[in-house]
C-alpha cells in the first residue's frame, strides 16, 4: 500500500501525517508533495524523515494507491487527472468536486458505501462544519425524518489555516503589548471579537461556507432537508462548535435523541447541565469523536430537538473523515478477496 499526501506542509497535511501515524493505517510507503514553496522541507513519519516532492505534471502517482489532497480547490482541479489517471483513488478534502453529480461526497457514520461508487476515481471529503453536523444527524434521522435545521456555527481560527492561528495569536501579544494589531487573513482584527462571515458571499446574501451546509447535507443524507446556517468566525485557536436546531417529521423526546446518540459512533455525549458539563473546543481540540451536548426540545418547536455540539475540524472535519473513507475502502477491499 502506497499512499500520498498532496499539500503536506499545510495544517490538514499535516494532521494528515499525524493521523496516519496514530491509527497505524496500513501502508508500506508514504509519499509527500507540496508546492514549490513547500517542496524540499521534510517531515518524520515512524521514525523516518520524508522529503516533500514538488507536485507537477508527470508520472509520480503511477504506483500510489490513495492520495490524500488538501491544496485548495484550484490545484485539486487542475491535478485530478495526473493524480487518478494510474488508477490512485483521490480524497480530495477541497471544494472542488464536492457538489458534482458523479463524485461522493462522504462521511463513514453516514453513507459510506457512497465511497465504492467513484467514476472518476476521486471521493470527496465535505465541509469541515457540515461533517460535523451530520455525524450527529443521522441518529436522529434514522428516528424520524429530519426536516428542517437551523444552525449557527461558532468556527475557530484553525479553519482558515495554520497562518490564521499564528495571525490570531500574534494579535493577542500585539494587543497586550500595545503594539499596532496585524491583520491579514481575517477582514477584521480576531481576537477578542467575532466576525460573521465565513468565505464570500452569494447573491442570496448567504455565504459560501452557509450555503455548503444547505447542499452538503442534503447530498450526504440523501435527503430533501433544509438547513439555514449562520457561520461565524470567533476567536477559539481550533475546533468549531455549532448550535443546532432540528425538526423531525413526529416529535423525538430528548431521551430518545440522547439515548441514540450515545449508541453512535463518532459521537460522545456529554450533557450535564447540573454539573456544567457540556462540550467546549478548549476540550475537544485533538479528540476524534464530536462532542454533543445541551440537548434539549425546542420551546419554539413541538417537533423540534436543539443541541450543541464541538469537535476538531482539523481531524473529524478534515483530516480523520478522510482517513476512515480510505480505511473503509480498505475493509471492502479485503472482504472481497476472502
């Protein structure tokens, strides 16, 4: 098994690298690529330092199995051909095919078996809050038929990359000192502030990042759900968070909600409002499962169940998802040889 990561110098690449250790993922040889900004830099996988290649146009993906990319939409959609033409199955953590009708759109807890079915040989990996999101939906939905949701996220600086982190914390030592504050990556100054715009925004006056949301979940369900999301930055160094409101088809009790999601995987439940016991990304940045709690009905709703949940964007929403998709291949791969 010989796997690739393409972007490997960025913060997904390298939570890539990180998970692929953690999990001893089966692969025999692991292969780095990155842009000319990147290429020539090493990285230590089980004890072995590997040298980013420079990702071009040629024969270098003929011999690799999967290949794990996360180098933004533009360089996935101009390498997708050179990466899959050998056969290499692409999970493609970017934008760019997420929505095309003969691509999956995946998450293992939900609709792995989508991963099987690749025209193009290329999976791809959804939107770090929307995976988050319907990890937790699909308890509920196999309870009754969700119909509409309501969400609000609550988005760490780690989502808009490593350079976004370092920019917000340059921010806090620039204000404690008193110095001039930098700001580069976000349109305003982060720290101690919220912003609420995630990516640019559509004609709809919803942004992009509201609108993956709305469609994403629709295709990873197979369902005709509506989700209205408000997406906000806040000053969190990693991990998101979400307030979610959902409308079932018959009204769920939140024993009912709360049982079926201790019984999912992915999911911990941690919900003890009398202990002030409830997800935060202090906690849950570098965890796995997505953390859920605050489940209550819905005052406004007699149909409706609200919760809060948190989790690592970078590894559930990116980095790991991808991982397990390629897992699960693997699973497939050696249940049909027995």
């Amino acid at each position: 098994m010989k796997v690739a990561i393409v972007g490997a110098s960025g913060a997904v690449g390298q939570e890539f690298i990180k998970v692929l250790e953690q999990r001893n993922f089966p692969l025999d040889e692991l292969v780095l690529f990155g842009s000319e900004r990147s290429a020539g830099r090493k990285y230590t996988f089980r004890g072995k330092e590997i040298e980013v290649k420079l990702l071009s146009h040629n024969d270098d993906f003929k011999d690799i199995d999967i290949a794990f990319t996360s180098a933004g939409a533009g360089t996935s959609r101009e390498f997708a051909d050179t990466i899959t033409r050998y056969g290499t199955v692409m999970i493609d953590n970017s934008s760019a095919f997420r929505m095309d009708p003969d691509v999956p759109l995946v998450v293992p807890e939900c609709n792995a078996a989508d991963a099987l079915v690749r025209p193009r040989g290329i999976i791809a990996n959804p939107n770090c809050t929307t995976i988050m999101m319907v990890v937790v939906l699909q308890p509920i939905e196999k309870l009754s038929h969700i119909t509409r949701i309501h969400v609000a996220s609550y988005q760490s600086a780690s989502g808009a990359g490593a350079q976004a982190m370092a920019e917000l914390q340059q921010q806090y030592r620039q204000i404690t000192a008193g110095e001039p504050v930098t700001i580069d990556k976000f349109a305003y100054q982060l720290a101690y502030n919220v912003i609420p715009q995630i990516d640019v925004f559509t004609d709809n006056d919803y942004t992009k990042e509201e609108m993956k949301m709305f469609n994403e979940t629709r295709k990873i369900l197979h369902s005709d759900v509506r989700c209205s999301a408000m997406c906000v930055r806040i000053s969190a160094l990693r991990s998101h968070s979400e307030a979610v409101w959902i409308e079932t088809e018959k009204p769920l009790s939140a024993a009912q909600v709360r049982e079926a999601l201790e019984a999912a995987p992915g999911i911990t439940v941690q919900d003890d409002p009398a202990q002030k016991s409830y997800p935060m990304p202090l906690f849950t940045a570098g965890k796995d499962d997505i953390y859920v709690g605050r489940i209550r009905k819905d005052l406004a709703n007699d149909n409706g169940i609200t919760l809060w949940l948190s989790g690592d964007q970078i590894r559930k929403g990116a980095a790991l998802n991808a991982v397990q998709i390629a897992e699960y291949l693997i699973k497939c791969q050696k249940n049909s040889t027995l």
